[in-house]
C-alpha cells in the first residue's frame, strides 16, 4: 500500500530538528524523485535528504546539514537572492 505519509513524515521531521540543532535554516522540500525528497540550507546550502532504497519501507535521513555545523558563523554568503 502507499500509505506510508506518516513515516515520511516522520522522517522529515528528524531532519528538521537535527539540523536546526546544527544551525541549519531548511527551506521548502522537494521531491526529487519518487524515492527521493531533499531540502537545502537557505544559509549555507547544506543538503538534507530524506531517502527511501526501492526494496525498504522505511525512510532514512541523511545529507551534509546533518553531518556538519551550518557555516554561516564562518562564510557569510551573499547570493542567494534567487
Ligand atoms: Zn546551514
């Protein structure tokens, strides 16, 4: 079945939280493809991915705004006015 929007939900949900505990500012969500949703930093550009393997049920989490610090304490950038 396709009713799996809760633990999407979910799994975004994991990634908000860890990379606004790094500092991170994610912007909207977009899906990539069907198994494959991401949203960027709108400070840094830092990737976060939610990502579902084709044989798994589950979503996992991943991409550099979970693994790293935001950088805007470092780098200020400047063109992101798109
Ligand atoms: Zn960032």
């Amino acid at each position: 079945m396709m009713n799996d929007n809760g633990q999407y939900a979910a799994a975004v949900e994991i990634c908000e939280t860890g990379a606004r505990s790094s500092g991170h500012l994610l912007g909207v969500w977009q899906q990539v493809d069907e198994h494959l949703h991401a949203s960027m930093c709108e400070v840094c550009g830092a990737m976060a991915l939610v990502v579902r393997p084709g044989n798994e049920r589950c979503w996992r989490t991943g991409g550099k705004a979970l693994e790293q610090e935001c950088l805007k304490e470092g780098i200020r950038i400047s063109e992101f006015g798109a």
